[in-house]
C-alpha cells in the first residue's frame, strides 16, 4: 500500500496544476455516478411491488401534500 502511495504521489507531482483540474473534475464526476449507482441498487434491493405508484396515485398523492 505504501509503495503504491508514494508512486500516486510522484505522478500527481509531476502534473501541471491545470492538469489537477481536470483529473478533479473527472475523479469527482464519477464519485457522484458511483454513488447514485449504489444509491439505485440499495432502492432496487429494498423496494416491494406494492411501493410503485401509478402516475396518477403519485400525482393525487402530491396534490394533497
């Protein structure tokens, strides 16, 4: 584990601040992906037929909230 730290830490040292930007931006877009994808599986995973609701239900049930 430690070798491969210090290998991570050698290349991002090698990259031009513009570049870290970048790698962020990509590297925080997947986080977010990821974590709606283990978002949808826990729903998928948990979720009972009897808890779909038409669009009608849903739209009755909005309505009166």
């Amino acid at each position: 584990m430690n070798l491969l730290r210090l290998r991570m830490h050698h290349l991002i040292e090698q990259l031009a601040d513009e570049d870290l930007q970048d790698i962020w931006d990509v590297i925080e877009a997947l986080y977010y992906d990821f974590y709606m994808l283990k978002a949808i599986e826990e729903v998928k995973r948990s979720q009972q037929p009897w808890d779909i609701l038409t669009h009608e239900e849903a739209i009755r049930l909005l309505m009166f909230f």
